[in-house]
C-alpha cells in the first residue's frame, strides 16, 4: 500500500548551519512559566542510575509486557537525534514546556514501545541535570496530514507514562505497548505528547524535528484531546525514539551521517518540510513499501560515527536489508584531509558490516554546498573516489549528480536549493528515487 508524502513544514531558522560544517546551532525561543513540582514516577524504568520508583496507586499508565511479541521484526523510527545542547530559555531561567510531535508509520504494527533521553547524541555522552517529565502520552492525530492543521487527538490518547524524573541523561524506556491499545493503523498520522520541565542551569539535547510547544508541562496538557500550544519552526527537544514489532516483510534500510538525511533545511519559511517525515529515506518508505531507521544528526561528521560509538546499539535487534552511510560533507568543509576522512568512513563502513552483515551497503557522494578553493578541491576528489571505487563493497548513488547544479557545480542545483547546503524536499525525492532505482537494481 502507498502511503502519501507528508505534508512539509518545521525548523527553519532555528538550525542553521555553519558553512564550515563544524556545527549545527539551534536557536530556541520559548514563553515558559515557574518550574512545577516533579512528577510522579513512571511505570516504565530508566536505563541507568538510580532504581526507578515504584508506581504510584492510581497512575493509570498503559499496561504493556517487558518483552516484545516473540518472533517479530523490529523497527525503529527516531523523532531526530539531538544536534546541540541548549538552554531553551535561556542559561538563567527554567524551563518548562509541553510539545507534540505528529509521526507516521507505514507497518501494520503489532506493538512499540519509548525511548526518551536527555543526551548529546554527537558527542556520544549524557547532558548532567536532572529534568521532570510529567508525562507521556501517544494517539492519533485528528488532522489527517503531516504536520496538520493542529496538535489535536481524534480521541483520549494513551498514557504510556504519568511521569519520570530523569537525571544525568538516564533513559526512560516504556513497556512494549500493544499497538492497538492505541488505535495504531498503518499510514495513519499519530501524535507523540510530552511535559518538560528543568530548573535553570540544566541544559536539553535539541533536534531539528517539527513540535507544537506550549509553555507549560501541567500534565493535562500531554493527554488533553484538543490542540495545545503553537507550531514551532524551530527545534524540538529530547532525544526520543520509537522501537516497534511487525509481522510483515517490508525492506527495512538504515540511514548514518549528517543533516542530508534529516529532512530539514535553514530556510523552511521559503521550502517547508517535516524533518524527519520528510527525510529521503522516510519518502522511499512512504512510496515504497518499505521502513527507516535513521542514526544520522545535523552538525556530524563521519568521525562522529566511530566503530566503538555507542551510535551502533542505540537500535538493538535490527536486521536491515540495507545500510547507507552519507557523512562527508561537514568533514570536507570543515578541512578535514582526505586521508583521515577515508580512515574513517572506511572504518564506519566496516562497523555497519560488522553490526549487519546481511545488508547491502550503499554510499552517497557530496552535493555542492557553496565550497571555494582546496575545499571544494577536495569535494571533487571525494565524490571520484567514491565512483571510481571497485572493491564491490558497495553501491554507490550520485547524489553530487541528483542534487548539484550542472552549471556550477559547487553549488545546488536551484531548483532543490533549500538553504544552500541542504535540499528542498523535492530534492529529498530525489535522493529517494535514486535509492529505490539502485536497492530493485533498476
């Protein structure tokens, strides 16, 4: 069954990247009020830390298992790993909000369950602090596009969790929800809901993904059914994903590397998109029958993707029909030689190899960016030795040839350009396409 293509619209000027590609910057701007109380425990438990409390009486979470269903395919789908650790109000006030994210599925899903963590994912550590969750809850969104036309639920969502106090980046982790305990349909927009409060100081992992955000965490506010709070065009907070089981045999691909899969670009007001809903690889699943899980943050380089990062186990159980890695271009600009960015790709390369070894992999050359000099020098030299490759370890896509302009060919073609680094979400089409044409070997 095809799925439509999401509705494109989020982040704009919040992420903008360097031209250097040394980092993305997220700039936040909130209306939040006093600090609340902490909430009540969670009947889920972190990963680390201290032992989680015991449930309170009368929490109401949705039951679930500690184990999945046995025998199933797993999935995961992320709401965009964090990219920058910022203070959302500011480095002296407190911060507390309540934001939703809208996400779509195209499985017939038999159970998932959350993660939820406050963490530096490129720098692969925990971001020190403690910070109260009031709660999570997850149910179909009433609007039936991407992002839609309000953060409204079609009914009560589901409480997967009353509350967590989180410290030192611990991960909250859900139990596995039967999928219809939430009314899950494939294809269907549903809507992620969470209340984030932390004392002033303590800092939170941002992701370039699309999130209303009202500027409280009352726990009301995270099941009410109608729509809370505005629809930002900036970034959301927390790095969150979703681990889910399926029974059905859709090719499952996993994405590595920097903010060309993510989606998003710098200029959304001019080109809207829907970060990761409208990521290459998430286009190739909405049209293709197909799922994605995506490693890949703004702001990384392929030295972020190191063989003992921790990156590689974040999905645990995974068995994907194909990995990409496209991870250059902020080492290319950022003057990385060439000699050490190919020790390193080589070496992420090998560990996906490692970590799947049923996967074929694929590799992306470098579009154009804007790059001058021995930069775009090395550009060039980059994307023929990806093509002239023949060690058959890979396949290589040409996105330098899909997305570059003919003309001037260290620039973005104009009619994808987003921001001058990043492509509209026609050019993520592209991109898509292309892989489609080389995973059926067309």
């Amino acid at each position: 069954m095809k799925r439509p293509a999401a509705t494109l619209l989020i982040v704009g000027s919040a992420i903008a990247m360097l031209v250097a590609g040394i980092a993305a910057v997220l700039v936040v701007a909130l209306v939040v009020s006093n600090l609340r109380a902490p909430g009540a425990p969670t009947a889920g438990a972190p990963t680390a830390g201290a032992p989680p409390a015991a449930e309170p009486p009368g929490a109401g979470a949705g039951s679930g298992s500690a184990t999945p269903p046995p025998g199933e395919r797993l999935a995961d789908y992320t709401f965009g790993h964090t990219a920058a650790v910022v203070a959302p109000n500011g480095p002296g006030a407190p911060t507390e909000l309540t934001e939703r994210l809208p996400f779509r599925l195209g499985a017939d899903v038999t159970s998932l369950r959350l993660h939820v963590r406050n963490w530096d994912y490129i720098g692969d550590r925990p971001i020190p602090g403690a910070i109260d969750i009031s709660g999570i809850a997850l149910g179909r969104a009433a609007s039936a596009e991407i992002p839609g036309e309000s953060s409204a639920f079609a009914e009560a969502p589901l409480l997967v969790s009353p509350g967590s106090t989180l410290t030192d980046g611990e991960e909250y982790v859900s139990d596995w929800l039967d999928a219809s305990s939430i009314g899950f349909e494939n294809g269907v927009p549903f809507i992620l809901s969470l209340g984030i409060s932390a004392p002033a100081g303590v800092e939170l992992g941002a992701a370039g993904s699309v999130a209303w955000r009202a500027g409280s965490a009352e726990p009301a506010l995270v099941t009410r059914e109608s729509s809370v709070g505005d629809y930002s065009m900036d970034a959301s907070f927390l790095d969150i994903w979703l681990e889910y089981t399926l029974t059905s045999d859709e090719k499952l691909v996993v994405v590595a590397g920097h903010s060309l899969n993510s989606g998003a670009n710098s200029a959304a007001a001019e080109h809207p998109h829907a970060g990761e809903n409208s990521a290459w690889h998430q286009l190739w699943a909405n049209e293709n029958d197909g799922l994605a899980a995506s490693l890949s943050a703004p702001g990384s380089w392929t030295t972020n993707f190191p063989p003992d990062s921790p990156k590689w186990e974040l999905y645990d159980g995974l068995q994907p029909d194909a990995f990409v890695l496209w991870s250059a271009s902020n080492d290319l600009a950022g003057g990385q030689s060439i000699d050490v960015l190919r020790s390193a790709w080589l070496a992420a390369l090998g560990r996906a190899q490692e970590r799947w070894p049923d996967a074929r992999l694929f590799a992306m050359t470098e579009p154009g960016r804007g790059l001058t000099g021995p930069l775009e020098a090395n550009r060039v030299l980059w994307n023929a030795s990806l093509r002239a490759d023949t060690s058959g370890l890979f396949t290589v896509i040409d996105a330098d040839a899909l997305l570059s302009d003919p003309d001037r060919p260290s620039l973005l073609d104009p009619a994808i350009d987003g921001d001058g680094i990043h492509p509209t979400p026609a050019g993520n089409q592209r991109i898509a396409d292309a892989f489609e044409r080389a995973l059926s070997g067309r």
